[in-house]
C-alpha cells in the first residue's frame, strides 16, 4: 500500500541521516557550519548576539525563562565567541534537545 511505501521510504531517510550518509555539504537555509571541528553542528547565521558580550550568561538567563529559540542564539554566540567552551557546548546541546532537536543535541553534545 502506499502508507506502508511511505513509511518505508520515511524509516530508510532516517537511517541515512543518522549515519551520515547525506552529503554533509548540503546546507540547511538559515545555517552555516563554522570549521571542521565543529563538523555536523550547523550555527544559525542570522544570530543577532554573534558579538554579543557576555553571551553565554544571558543563555543561561533565557533558559530559566524558557525561551529556548533565543537561549540557543546566545548559546550559538558564546561558542562562536569561544569555540572550545564546554560548559556552553553541554547547554546548547541540552537546550537543543528540550527544543526537539535531537540531531543538534547530540551533536552538540559530542563536543
């Protein structure tokens, strides 16, 4: 049947982007990945805090306020600011995950 088809179809994509077997060089609109070591984490490039001072601290103030779209800009912005931040890394991809996106998450995790 064709539901049966689709759902075929839909579980074999899945598979493929869970092993990487896209090509990574397709890009998402809106995002942009920023090296080779922060391979398969795509950044918005569109982040209006991307020079924001203190970028890491208002994530963290935008968590507790539960705005997780905006939490996860500033989160972006203090990794683009300092690329090896662990701590920010960890709250990103947590973020990423309560946001529903499990690919991000664990991405960002890994790092």
């Amino acid at each position: 049947s064709d539901t049966e088809f689709w759902d075929k179809m839909q579980a074999e994509w899945e598979e493929m982007a869970r092993r990487n077997w896209i090509a990574e060089n397709q890009e998402t609109p809106g995002q942009v990945t920023i090296s080779t070591i922060e391979k398969g984490y795509y950044f918005h490039t569109e982040n209006p805090f991307k020079d924001w001072p203190g970028a890491f601290e208002e994530g963290l103030k935008k968590m507790k306020e539960g705005d997780l779209p905006v939490t996860i800009l500033y989160l972006e912005a203090a990794i683009l600011q300092e690329p090896n931040d662990a701590e920010a890394w960890q709250f990103l991809g947590i973020t990423q995950a309560e946001n529903e996106n499990e690919q991000a998450a664990i991405v960002a995790l890994q790092r």
